[in-house]
C-alpha cells in the first residue's frame, strides 16, 4: 500500500532561536535529534522551533485584515476593490478544497503538533540540567500540541490524534477521523498534566519569557475546547453532560486564575486593548492570559479618510455589530430583532430608551471604544480634533458605488485597538493580540452553566462582572434560560468585538444561516450641522450562509490521499 508522509523532520541549521555558536552541523549540513537534545541550548531551540508554527491571527490575514470582515460583525473595504484580499475571495465563493482565503493554517498547524511529538518523544532523555527546566520544557510541548489540535478542529472538525513522532514509512492512509469527543478528551488530557505540572507557572512574571505558555493558558485552551464540545455543532443531542462539563471547566479555571488576584479584569475597556500587557510580579495588566504580536501599521490600515497617511479603511463595523450594544442607562437592548430577513425594519425596544434620530446617545461604553460613528470626535493629535461625517459629501463619506477603499462600505469606521493620537508619521499600534484574557473564561462560564442548569446566580454573577467593568447596569433579575442565553450571546459579541470570537461562534451555535445572509449600514442624512436623519441600506448579501460553511474543508491534498478524509469530507464540500 501507498505512503503518505503528512510532514518529513529534516533539520538545518535554520532551526528557529539557534545560532552557530551552539548550533554546530555535520559537513552534509544536518544535525541528528541526538545533537539537538544532547545539548540544552539546542534542545531549548527546538522548542523554539514548535512554537514558531503559532497562528499569527490578524498579522495573517491578506494586508492585515481583520477575520471580522467576513462575519456579521464587520465589511471589509476591500472587497469589491483588492482582490487577493480576503474578504473579497471569501465572498467570491473562493473557498475550496484547494485554496483557503483565510490562509493555510492546515499545514502550519500540523507541523507544528509534529514537531511538538518529536520533542516530547526526546525530551525525557534530553541533557537539560538546569533547575526544573525539562518539566517545564514538556508541559509547554504538551499545551502546544493540545492548542495547534484545537485550532485545527474548530475550523475542519475532528481530525486524527497524532501524539507521536511517525516513522517516514508510516502507512498514513490508514487514519480516521475520530469523534470530536475523543479529540477534546486529548485536548483536555493534555492541558491537565500541563495544570499538574509544578514546573509550570501560572502567568509569566519576567519579560525574556513573554510569549511562553502557561497553566492560565491551559486553562483557557481546555475551556474553550470543552465549550466547543458542548455546543450544537458538535452535540446536536443538546447533552446536558457535555455543557456540564464545559461548565465545570470554564468555573476551574476561573478560580485558578483569580485566586489571590493573580488575574483580574483591566479597569478599563477601551485602553486596554492600546497596550501590551506589562509582564511582571505586579503588572497593571492582570486580565491578558496569552497574546501574539497585533502587527504594526494598523493605525493606518484600519483609518478614516481625513487621516494623514491612511491606505484603508479596512474592517468597518456593521449595523448588526452596532445594534447589539445595550443602552448604557436601562441596560436594555435597544433592538429586539427585526421584522425583515434584509434587517431594513428593526423592532426597537420601548423600555430602552433608544431614539432611532439620535441613535448613538447614552449606549454601552464599550461601543465607543470600539466603533467611529457620524458625529463622533476623533483626536488626531497634535491638538487637533476632527467630527466624523460620513454623510454624502462629509470626509469621511459612505462610499460604496463605485467601492472606494479608503471609505467605509458601512457608515462606521473602526475604532478598537486604533490608538488615533499616534503622530502620522509613526502611526503604529504596537498592541500585541490578545488571544486568550480572562473575560473568555467568566463568558465560557455563563454559557455552558445556563445552557447545563439554568440562569443561576453563579451565571448573573459571571455575566454582571463583565458588565460592571463596562459601567453597565446588571442583567435583570428573573430571566429565562432562552433569554439568558440570548443575553450571553450578545454580551460575547460587544464585549469580544473583532477578536475572532463570532466568526466561530455563529457557527458552533449553527445559527449561520440566521447571521450571514445580509449585513447592513447606516447612512446619515444632514439636516443642519447638528441634526441628522438616519437609513438603513444593504451592504452586502451573499451565500456564504450555507451549512457547509460552518466548517472549513479537508484540504485536497490530504482528502485525495486518505480514503477516510475524502469519504468523510467536512458536508458540502
């Protein structure tokens, strides 16, 4: 029977973090794993190594897009103007077996789980003296692999537990896709020994570690894999077992994590997201779990046309995105739903206190920091102050036919992450991404304990946290459990803005075809300088609400190689 080798070991001197002082190479210019790990500093550079193939998330995506721009949350100016673009592929139904517009993490992503088996077969054996350096060394290795499997199996499903090192002449066509069960019961395996593990510290606390893994992060991979698990796309039998356990593990993690302080939420929202944390005994910033570089010309490529040296406008937020931020004063929605599949007719809610005139007064602060609306004053530095017109004609006008890229598709422009006061010239935003804080895991909480018990005083509670950090009232007392749900739904949506969060989430809540049919605007009529009206317009209606985009494909190259991928390919694919 044929071979099928998913990914050959073949070592150089290029091994990520080495340098010729310690790395040295026999005269064919290779290394053997017994070079590597009979040495400490090339056993230390090859852990590098697993760590090199980390998702760089937004730094990824084609020109720094945000993965919001081809949800419901967001419009990418691009599309329609660039298109290699992202959003613009995504929506031109360029989505196949052989091409990924969202970048080929399939083969990043299982290199890197390969090159973590090969250092975990080495390095019980390993010549690594120093302290309890070895210990620490494996549980970082385990939580590699338990991270690059989970972000593996939230975009293709269940896919082969691979937890060794094979042999070149293994017969690969003889895998099988596992249960997305027996998946998380390995993720989850993996993550608890990196808990038990001593050697492993809870938080980083010096600056030459940042970026390393630790027991806070196993506790939000392990959270967000059971949540995954308990969800309708991978429990369609709505097994209360399953959200019990996402239950108990989201509520583990979080008194880990904030026993003594260790973690806390920042003070501020809007801030937060301008800074990297400070890693140190005593940061200010005791919220960020694990964060990857953001990138650094974002201040420029997700900007309003008035800004000098501006070359998109990028990801503009949706009118979807805008209506789910509560009123800051009742604490109430101010849109129920809407009375049309094109969300032209919203049902406002009365007890809201929502003025659809002036529709951008008294809302959840968290809007504000994250959204650039008409009216809104934007700081540019320098003393100087300028108000957002996107109205016909204003500089910062709706342009969407003829598409222009620098103006918003939208009539919003993004705000989050964007510190606008950087001078022109060095317009960077050196903020790193925050892929796991501590808000996930009270959110993961709320949600698989509704969901396994009903809206209990430990889901109020977990919810009204993060609503309190935003200066917004409580949820009201005596919900059900569908309207608990519905509010949690909506508080990860405001609270996890352009984070990636509702990309995945609409669809391990299947509710993809309620979400992505249409995304909307809002385009402001100028009355008087002061005074607007306000309409309601499609952006954007595709079919990329289909159920067979709630999953990725098995890329070609393997599904054509391994019977069971191809008879099991991802539905519709």
């Amino acid at each position: 029977m044929k071979k099928f080798p998913i990914y050959a070991l073949v070592i150089f001197f290029s091994l990520a973090g080495c340098n010729k002082k310690f790395l040295d190479i026999t005269p064919n210019g290779q290394i053997t794993l017994n070079d590597i790990f009979n040495d400490e500093n090339r056993t230390g550079a090859y852990l590098n190594r697993v760590y090199g193939h980390m998702p760089t998330y937004y730094w990824n995506y084609f020109f720094y897009a945000f993965l919001s721009g081809i949800s419901d949350d967001a419009h990418d100016s691009d599309v329609g103007n660039e298109t290699s673009s992202m959003a613009h592929q995504w929506f031109g139904n360029a989505l196949t077996p052989s091409n990924d517009p969202t970048g080929d993490t399939y083969t990043s992503l299982w290199a890197g789980i390969y090159d973590a088996n090969v250092f975990l077969a080495n390095i019980d054996g390993a010549n690594v003296t120093t302290g309890n350096k070895k210990m620490r060394y494996k549980a970082e290795a385990q939580l590699l692999r338990a991270f690059y499997y989970l972000e593996l199996v939230k975009k293709y499903g269940p896919l082969p537990w691979i937890d060794k090192p094979f042999d070149p002449k293994f017969d690969y066509s003889q895998l099988k896709r596992p249960s997305f069960q027996d998946i998380t019961n390995n993720i989850v395996t993996d993550c608890d020994s990196a808990i038990g593990n001593p050697a492993l510290p809870l938080r980083i606390t010096s600056d030459n570690e940042r970026g390393r893994l630790t027991k806070a992060a196993a506790y939000a991979i392990k959270s967000e894999v059971l949540l995954f698990n308990a969800s309708p796309l991978w429990n369609p039998a709505n097994d209360a077992a399953k959200w019990q356990a996402a239950s108990n593990g989201a509520k583990e993690g979080l008194q880990a994590l904030t026993a003594g302080g260790a973690f806390q939420l920042f003070g501020d929202y809007g801030t937060y997201f301008l800074h990297n944390s400070d890693v140190s005994a005593a940061p200010l910033d005791r919220e960020t779990i694990f964060e990857r570089p953001l990138g650094s010309v974002s201040a420029l490529i997700n900007s309003i046309p008035s800004k000098p040296g501006m070359m998109k406008a990028g990801s503009c937020p949706s009118q979807e995105l805008v209506d789910s931020y509560d009123m800051q004063t009742t604490g109430e929605p101010p849109i129920l739903g809407y009375q049309d599949d094109q969300h032209l007719q919203p049902i406002v809610n009365p007890a809201s206190g929502y003025d659809p005139g002036n529709p951008f007064v008294n809302r959840d602060p968290r809007f504000y920091a994250t959204v650039w609306y008409n009216g809104a004053v934007y700081d540019m530095g320098n003393g100087i102050l300028h108000t957002m017109a996107m109205y016909a004609g204003g500089a910062d006008q709706i342009l969407q036919t003829p598409p222009s890229r620098r103006n918003t598709h939208t009539g919003y422009y993004l705000r989050k992450f964007i510190d606008p006061t950087i001078p022109d010239q060095n317009a960077q935003n050196s903020s790193n991404w925050k892929k796991f804080r501590l808000a996930e895991l009270y959110l993961n909480y709320a949600e698989a304990e509704n969901e396994a018990n009903g809206p209990t005083p430990d889901v109020y509670n977990a919810v009204n946290a993060i609503r309190t950090r935003a200066t917004m009232p409580n949820l009201p007392a005596g919900l059900s459990q569908d309207q608990m749900r519905d509010r949690i739904r909506k508080e990860r949506r405001v609270e996890f803005a352009f984070e990636e969060e509702r990309f995945w989430d609409v669809r391990r809540w299947k509710i993809l075809d309620k979400t992505d049919k249409f995304v909307t605007g809002m385009e402001p009529a100028k009355i008087t300088d002061t005074t607007f009206s306000f309409k309601r317009f499609i952006v954007r209606s595709t079919n990329v609400w289909q159920s067979k985009f709630l999953l990725f494909p098995i890329p070609l190259k393997d599904a054509s190689i391994i019977p069971d991928f191809g008879k099991n390919q991802n539905p519709g694919w």
